[in-house]
C-alpha cells in the first residue's frame, strides 16, 4: 500500500509559477513510478508527467513539455512538479499517482496507476 498526499495547489496568475508536492508512504519506493494527473471540469483525466523513483528518469506530455518539471527526493520521498509559465489551459485539480513499475513508459505511465492522492486544485486567473 503506498499512500500519497499532495500540496501546495491555489491560485497563480498567467505566466506565474507553482510547486506541487507529493508526500509518499507506506511502502519502499524504489519500485516505483510516481507522477501527476491532471483533471479540469468536463475534460477526461490526462497524464501530466512521471518519473521513476528508484533511477529519476522522468516523462512529460507534450502539453506540459518545457514548462513543468517533476523530481524526487528520495530522503523524503517526496515527489515534485515545478509548474511554470502556466496558462489558462492549466487549471485542473492535480493528482499525484504511484504504480509499482521501475520506470515510466514513453507515454507516461504503463498502466492507470494502482494509488491515488485525493488531490489538489490548481488556478490559474489574473
């Protein structure tokens, strides 16, 4: 069982930037892909970014390319996204997500992930 509690969420103007964090526990990381959904009103779930937890390889979607970044650090295993220049297609609430696989596939995760935070809102409004 791997418990995941996300933060940082809230309101940022366009072209501002924000950090999500990932808390996990519960199990031993390192077999882990963990990364971030994300969900706006009336729109299907999309996989944000993801990154291995045992190696930090990492993968973003075309729509977030450039301008987000998720690490990991393994003393407290934790995992980020750093979102910058973010735009008025960006507010979503965000999910942080962990499935037991060493690494992330090129498209993301190999399958819906197996452990879910409850989330957290991002807006983004001037």
């Amino acid at each position: 069982q791997v418990r995941l509690v996300e933060s940082g969420g809230g309101l940022v103007q366009p072209g501002g930037s924000q950090r999500l964090s990932c808390a996990a526990s519960g199990a031993t990381l390192d077999s882990y892909a963990i990364g971030w959904f994300r969900q706006a009103p009336g729109k299907e779930r999309e996989g944000v970014s993801c990154i291995s937890f045992s190696v930090g390889e990492t993968y973003d979607s075309d729509s977030v390319k450039g301008r987000f970044t998720i690490s990991r650090d393994v003393t407290k295993k934790t995992v980020y996204l750093q979102m910058n220049s973010l735009k008025r297609e960006d507010p979503a609430v965000y999910y942080c997500a962990a499935d037991l696989a060493y690494y992330c596939s090129d498209s993301g995760f190999w399958r819906p992930p197996d452990y879910w935070g409850k989330g957290v809102q991002v807006t983004v409004s001037s």
